[in-house]
C-alpha cells in the first residue's frame, strides 16, 4: 500500500512533474517564441532605418553634386554660350572628385546627349524612361528612372534627373548614373545577417535594387508594394514577396518622392534559435532521471540565449549611433513638434556655445533663442526675437542653403530639409577654406588690377618724357638738314644727326609698342580695308631699301581672297612692315623677297575668313631650335651681327597678331634657302566697291600766320625752324594765357591762320586755352588748332579733340607731317579780312544743305561712323537749341546779347556737321547783324532760320540712314 501510494505519490508526482513540466515547458517556449519575435521585428527595424539614412546620404550627395551643376558650369560661360565641349571637361573633372556616381551626363529635352563626363556616353542614347524624364523636366527636383541595364558595360543602374538651366543652352536635364553595384557596397555592411533582404523600391512595388541581388526581380513590380506596410516604419509577419515564406518586414519611405526601402527578414531565421531551444526543452522532459539537470540547463541556456539577444540589439544600435557620429558634417533631426531627436559631436562642436541646449527633447526655437542670447550668432545683432523669428521661419520651409557665421570666424553652410512626417533633417558644412580661398582670390584680383593701372600711368608718362626731347633732336635736325645757307658737309651731317634722331624715335615707338602689347591697351580700329591695296601699299614702302640693297620684292596675290577686309590698317601694315624689313635685311644682294596672301577654307562662328600671309627670303634662314625664340623681347638672332636693330620688331608682330586673334609662326624657306615667317588672321569680308580716286586740284596758299605754343623752348625753337623752311611766319608764346591773348589780338594787325597748341604747359594748359578761345566773339574763334603733344595715346587724342581742338599731331614733329596737316586745316581758302561784305547777302544760298565725305551718309572731321553715331546727335540737338534761341531774340534787342551768341552756336555745330549752307548764313548773319537796320536784320534772321529748319531734316535723314548702316553692319 505503502509502495502504491509511494508508486502512487511517485506516479502522481511523477504527473504532476510531467504535468509542471509540460506547462513550465510550453510556457518557456511560448516566451522565448514572443522574444524571437520581438527581435526579429527590432532587428527588420533598425535595418530599414539604417537603409533609409544609407540612401538618403547616397541620393542626396548625388543630387547636390546635380543641384549645384549651374554654378559649376555658370564659371564657363562665354558671351551667353556654354560650350558643349567645355562642359563635358567641366563634369568629367567632377566626375574624377566624387565616387557617389559613375557617370554626369546632360541630356536635351528629348533625351539626347550633349556633354557628359564619360566620351562614351555622348554617342549613345541614354536608357531612361521618357515618363521619368518628362516628370524631371515638371517638377524641377530630382527624378530617379531605372533600373537599366548599361549598354557598355552591362551593370544595372539607376538613373538621378533634375532638370537645369543655363545660360546660352536652354533647358537641360542633368542625369547621373549611379550603379547599383555602388548601393550594393553601401549597404553590404548592413545586409550580413543571414535572411535579411534589403530592397528599393517605388510606392507601386518596382524594384530599383536588391540585396542579395536577384535578377529576375529587377526593374519588375511586386504584388505588394511598400505602400501596403505600416507608414510609422514598423514591422509585420507577412508572407513573403519573393519566395512566399513567411518574413517580418518593415518599410520607410526616403527623402524622395515615390522611393521606398523595405527590409526583410525570413522567419525560419528569425526563429531558428527559439526552434533549437525547444528541441533542447522536449529532450530534457524526456529524461526524468535528469529532469532537474535538464531544468537547470535549460533554465541557463534560456538566460544565455535572453543575454545574446540583448547584446546583438545593443551592438545594432551602436552601429546606427556610430554611423551619425562618424559623418564629417554636423548632422541634426527634430521632429514634427520642432523638438530635437538627435545630433552627432560634430554639430555640437560647431555650436558650442549652445552645446549645453542642445538635448534631446528641446525646442527648435529654444535652442535658437539661448544662442542668440549668449551670442552664438554673431549676426544676430539687438533684437533677438526678430532673429529667431526670421531663423524658425527659414527652418520651416524648406529654404535654399544658407551660410552663417561663427563666434570663432568659422563659416558653415547650414542646408535642412523637410521629412514626409513633418519633421526636418540638417547638415551643417564648415566651409570656412573655402571662404577664404574666395577671399584670397579677391585680393589677387585687386592687386592684378592696380598693377595694370600703375603700368598704364607709366606708360603715359613714358610716352611723354621720350617724345619731348626727341621733338627738339629731330626738329632742329630736319630743319638744318634743309638750311641752304650750309655747305655740303654740314648739311650731310644735319642728315645724318636726322638719320640718327628717327632711329632712336623708332625705337621708342618699338618699345610703346611692346609695352603696350604687354599692358593689354593696343586698341584696334577695324575699319574697311582692300586686301591688295594694305598689300601693295607695305611693298611700296618697304621697295625703297630693297633696290638699295639690289633684292628683288614681290607682290603675290590669291584669286580666292576677299575683295576688301575689316581691318586695323596701321597695325597690319606695322606686322607686315616689321616682317619685310627683317627679310630685306637679312637677304643679301641678288635674293629675293615675296609677300603672298591666300584664304583658307576655315571660317569662324562670326563668319570670319582665315587670311594666311607670308614673307620669304633667301636669307641665311633661322634655326629650327630658335624658331620660337625669335618671337621675344629684344631677340636677335646673332648677337654679334651688326644688322642692327633692337630685337623688338617680331615681338610687336606677335602681339600685334595675337590681339588680331590670329598666330604668328618662322620656318624654313620651301622654295629652298631661307626663312618663312607666314601669320594666319581671322578677318571678316567687307564691302567696299572700287571708286576711283579724286586728284586735288592744285591750290597756291600764302605764306601763313602761325601761332606757337608751347613751354619748352627747344620745341618753340624747333616749331619755328621747320615753318620759317616752309615759308611760312611764326609767332611763339610759352603758355596758354599768351596764347588766348595773342588770338584775341592777332598779330601785327593780322589774325592767325593756325594755331599749334601744345597740351601740357603751366598754368593755363592747352585744353583750357582752347575752350576758351572758342568762346571768343567773332573769326577769332573759328581759328584752325592742332595738338602738337607728346601724349599720343587714343584717349590723349579724345581729350583734344572734346576741348575745340581740329586735329593731332604726335612729338616729335615730323616736317612732312607737319606740312601736311597744315595744308589739311587750310585747305578750304578763306576770304580775306578786309574784303566788302556787300553783295555776299545771297551767296551762301549757292552751298549744298549737308557735305558728305565720300558714301558716309554723315561723317564728323577724324572720327570714323561709329563715333560719328554717337556724337552727331549732341551737334544737332546743339544746332536746335541754338536755332531757338535766335527764334525768341527780339528785333529791337541790342544784337550783342541776342542774335551773335545764336548765331555763333548755330555756325560752330553745323560746320561740324558739314551743314555749309547753314554754316555760312549763320556767319554772315553773325558778322552782319551789328550793322544792318532791325527790319532787315529780321529779314536776315528769318532767313537763317528757314536754311536752319532745312539743314535739320537733312541731318535727321542723315542720322537714319547712318544708325540703318550701323545696324547692318552689326547683323553681319
């Protein structure tokens, strides 16, 4: 009985252990089953976070480097053209500096390439979706299409779009192709637990990518998009999409539109631990004599499976935690109510002034407020609430990138965006080198600029101190050189003391020249040009020397070149000058010497021709490894050659030939021995119909009444020797305040016919002795005034030219030159002073209304159409205001205060203008009105006014056709 209620209390113990057992069992397994579960599901959770932030990092490097496209590519833009060629350098260099995609590419509206980084992607059309490309092209954000298949080296890919615009181009859809093999290293790290699969994909299930890859997935749509799983990104036992076992899967959208990131993880992995602990349970209950035993080790490998399991979600998060900390940017996220969720060491440090506000949980806006307050903004300034309001309205909208300030002088480029749960994401950059690089540069820029100014100032004052006494050497020189009351050696001497004195004026002009090549300041004036006239016109100037030494020079012409040129005639003649002169120099008696010219078929985007010219001679030739050399400052071949010379002529060819946008070049002779130097220039065809040439009549001029000013008594010296060889008389006076005196007065009851007028003189100088001989009453005002100066730069000129001054004349003076221009200024012969005015009342209606000067409709005396199209209005509106002053003056008002000034204005602009007719009525009603009675001085006024109405229409169809010309000539 006993044994029985012991077998009993056995059996029932040994039931009621089983029993305990079993349910102690089931229920341990039951609990160990629910944490699989709850890690598995953490677990899918971590790693679709990870995904999210790994894809967002990846997409959105990728979409800034795309962002920022128009700024890199604004750098190149010329004239407002980009050129393709140039951008493809552009982004296959930043296609060398960035690893976050494999190729930049940009593409037409139609998907046709137009540069890339890569050659090969600019030949083939681009696998991109049209819908993709159209919706880039709409939302002006970026676009992702594919994948696709590379179609050279067969990779999978996924294609960024975002549609740009640049100047000069039109609209552009930027494409970077990133391969997926690059997302796959990305997330590589993420995806080594075994059953976990990562994938990308569009809200309506097509994949994008895949992790482990499965190609007969790509690029298809699952039955199940992520759309269907929880939007807050938790995890769900589902069947699963690819193999249809059962996985815990979790889904989170990224910071693009339409992009999703799904991780999963298969079931039998999640569980593969509770499945071997409940072997492990049901072999213990099945041994009683090791129940306890088995309990105890179970018991322990439950603890020890429960602490590895804790250990693994510790060591995910620590991952996650690490990967934030490790970014080189300031990383911050706040949510939806504006608190604070996290933010790495790195933005910390760079607010660490606010470093003790910034805590998980706190306010966006009251992080802001403690900073301004403990002047973390140093552009905050007073008002602290109008800071942090401006900054919270920035920070919720999603603004473009904005730099900021540091405390310690840092700058950092602040960028946040928005997430699709109402939260922000921000990265803060340190782009403090780069500020001061920018800076630096700047610096660089100024200090470039005022070097260039320094240079200009030396090369003016430089001009001047040479020509000055060069003017005294070589006038006095020219004029003893023609003295006849020297004998034959004396005079052969003056020659040679002229020889000597233009030489050293030519090496000045050579070293100007140089300098001013160097400086950037040798203007060019195109103007219309016959190619065989510049050609024949430099032969002919140059034939001289070459008889002399006996070398034969000649003239070759190619049928295909343009009739005429716009051209810098001066400065193409000084090439070919330069040129010539080397070739006669170096080509001993009996050589020979050609100049040819011949088009090339290549024409420019302006329309442009390419003119080859070259000079050959049977010289000694140039040595191949000097061929280069020759082109420098003050390179002669033979240093101990006594060809003479400064080495500087081929210099100013080069750069005259490089600011023609041409190039210059020395090789040998083919004909055999020699050298060849040839130019080639692009230069745009003119027209310009041959005429033939007007011969001037001869006319015989009196001996003229010059007026010399000037403070330097050699140049006065040297002025009145060169015009008393002339016969003709000079009076010299050594300032301006002389000068508008002896204008007033004349000289030995005579007025002067010309007045040379120096620029530069103490006191009173030339410009304001000008202007105010010009405001003289009467002839005195209308008196011929050339410039003779030692500033002889385009804008020294301009200043002459605005202060009344007729013409220039560059020391020293040349007697040639000088004859010439004095001749030109008197060309038209005057009447002389003392001759009756009666009878001349009707003569001036004899004049045409407007002279022209060859087919210019309207031409200003020296100044070429384009200067003539912008100051002829202010001459006409002159000739107007003028018009309407004579118009009010009254009949009985005294003359001297009424009609003279009128009429003076009115003769002044419409000589200019080449209104004869105007101009000589208004003259004659000038000099007349002091005597004539009031009703015929009415008669005369109305008069004037009727030829000064018909002058005005003459000059505004003049102006017509003249701007009509202009406009032409630029649609050329």
């Amino acid at each position: 009985m006993q044994a029985r209620r012991l077998r009993l209390t056995v059996g029932i113990t040994t039931a009621l252990l089983l029993v305990a057992l079993a349910i102690g069992t089931h229920l341990l397994v039951e609990r160990m089953r629910n944490t699989a579960e709850l890690t598995a599901r953490q677990t899918v959770q971590r790693v679709a976070r990870v995904i999210e932030s790994t894809i967002n990092r990846q997409f959105l490097a990728v979409d800034g480097t795309m962002a920022g496209l128009p700024a890199v590519l604004g750098q190149v833009v010329r004239d407002e053209r980009l050129d393709s060629g140039e951008a493809s350098r552009l982004l296959r260099e930043l296609n060398f500096q960035n690893f976050n995609f494999r190729d930049m590419v940009l593409v037409r509206p139609d998907g046709e390439p137009w540069a890339s980084a890569l050659a090969a992607s600019r030949g083939r059309a681009l696998p991109l979706d049209p819908e993709r490309l159209a919706e880039a092209r709409q939302i002006g954000a970026a676009v992702v299409s594919g994948p696709a298949r590379n179609p050279l080296t067969g990779e999978w890919a996924l294609f960024f779009l975002r549609a740009i615009s640049l100047t000069g181009t039109g609209e552009l859809i930027a494409v970077a192709e990133v391969p997926l093999t690059l997302i796959a290293t990305l997330l590589s790290p993420i995806g080594e637990m075994p059953g976990v699969r990562m994938t990308v994909e569009r809200a309506d299930g097509t994949v994008l990518a895949v992790l482990p890859h499965d190609e007969p997935r790509m690029g298809r749509r699952l039955e199940r998009p992520p759309t269907t799983l929880p939007a807050d990104g938790s995890a769900v036992l589902m069947p699963g999409r690819f193999s249809g076992d059962e996985v815990f899967a979790a889904a989170r959208p990224t910071l693009y539109r339409e992009v999703h990131v799904v991780a999963s993880y298969e079931a039998d992995y999640a569980f593969a631990g509770w499945t071997l602990d409940r072997r492990r349970l049901f072999g213990v209950a099945s041994g009683i004599a090791a129940l306890l035993l088995l309990l105890a080790l179970a018991l322990n490998t439950a603890l020890r499976q429960r602490e590895k399991i804790d250990a693994e979600r510790a060591r995910a998060r620590a991952v996650l935690e690490s990967a934030i900390e490790t970014m080189p940017d300031g990383f911050v996220m706040f949510d939806a109510d504006d608190r604070l969720v996290i933010c790495n060491q790195r933005y910390r440090d760079l607010y660490a002034v606010s470093a003790p506000f910034i805590v998980p949980g706190a306010l966006f806006e009251d992080i802001i407020r403690e900073g301004a307050r403990l002047g973390q903004y140093p552009q905050a300034g007073a008002d602290h609430e109008r800071f942090v309001a401006s900054i919270c309205a920035w920070h919720r909208n999603d603004q473009p990138s904005m730099e900021r300030l540091l405390p310690d002088g840092r700058w950092i480029l602040v960028t946040e965006r928005r997430t699709p749960d109402g939260g922000t994401v921000g990265i803060r950059t340190d782009i403090t080198a780069l500020k001061h690089a920018m800076a630096d540069l700047a610096q660089a820029r100024d200090a470039a600029a005022a070097a260039t100014e320094a240079k200009s100032r030396f090369l003016a004052r430089m001009s001047h101190e040479l020509r000055t006494p060069l003017n005294g050497v070589l006038g006095l020189a020219q004029a003893l050189a023609r003295d006849p009351g020297l004998s034959g050696e004396q005079q052969a001497r003056a020659r040679t003391l002229e020889t000597a004195g233009r030489h050293l004026v030519a090496v000045a002009n050579d070293v100007l020249d140089l300098a001013k090549v160097e400086a950037g300041r040798l203007e060019l004036k195109l103007v219309p040009a016959r190619v065989r006239e510049v050609l024949e016109s430099c032969a002919a100037l140059i034939r001289p020397a070459a008889e002399e030494k006996h070398v034969t020079l000649a003239v070759l012409h190619d049928a295909t070149l343009p009739h005429a040129v716009e051209v810098d005639r001066t400065r193409m003649q000084q090439l070919l000058l330069n040129l010539l002169s080397n070739a006669v120099k170096f080509t001993p008696a009996g050589g020979t010497v050609e100049l040819s010219a011949q088009r090339l078929p290549d024409i420019d985007a302006e329309g442009r021709v390419l003119v080859r010219l070259e000079v050959r001679d049977t010289g000694p030739g140039v040595p191949e490894a000097q061929r280069r050399a020759v082109f420098g400052d003050f390179v002669q071949l033979d240093s101990g050659s006594r060809m003479g010379g400064t080495g500087l002529g081929l210099a100013i060819a080069a750069g005259i030939a490089g600011q023609m946008d041409g190039r210059i070049g020395c090789g040998a002779n083919p004909a055999g021995q020699g050298a060849m130097f040839w130019v080639e220039v692009p230069l745009l065809p003119a027209d310009m119909p041959d005429q033939p040439e007007l011969q001037p009549a001869t006319v015989t001029r009196a001996p003229l009444l010059v007026l010399v000013a000037d403070d330097v008594p050699a140049n006065l010296a040297v002025a009145r020797a060169l015009l008393e060889s002339a016969g003709h008389q000079a009076y010299c006076v050594n300032d301006g305040v002389q000068a508008v005196q002896a204008v007033t007065g004349g000289y030995d009851g005579r007025h002067f016919d010309v007045v040379l007028m120096d620029v530069m003189m103490p006191g009173m100088d030339g410009l304001e002795a000008t202007r105010r001989i010009r405001a003289l009453p009467g002839a005195q005002a209308e008196v011929p005034i050339l410039a003779v100066t030692a500033s002889a730069f385009a804008e020294d000129v301009e200043a002459c030219r605005k202060a009344g001054m007729n013409a220039h004349l560059a020391k020293p003076i040349e007697r040639e030159a000088l004859l010439t221009a004095l001749d030109r200024l008197t060309e038209e012969p005057r009447e002389a002073e003392d001759q009756p005015t009666q009878g001349t009342a009707m003569d001036f209606l004899t004049l045409p209304v407007l002279t022209r000067r060859g087919s210019a409709p309207l031409a200003l005396p020296g100044l070429d159409d384009k200067a003539a199209l912008r100051l002829a209005p202010e001459f006409i509106s002159e000739i107007r205001a003028a018009a309407e002053a004579l118009a009010t003056a009254s009949a009985e008002a005294v003359p001297e205060q009424a009609v003279l000034p009128a009429a003076h204005r009115l003769a002044g602009a419409a000589a200019t203008l080449g209104a004869n007719r105007l101009a000589a009525a208004a003259r004659h009603l000038q000099s007349e009105a002091q005597h004539l009675p009031p009703d015929e001085r009415l008669a005369l006024r109305e008069m004037v006014l009727a030829i000064a109405a018909e002058s005005l229409e003459a000059l505004d169809e003049a102006m017509g056709r003249l701007k009509a010309e202009q406009a032409d000539n630029a649609a050329a």
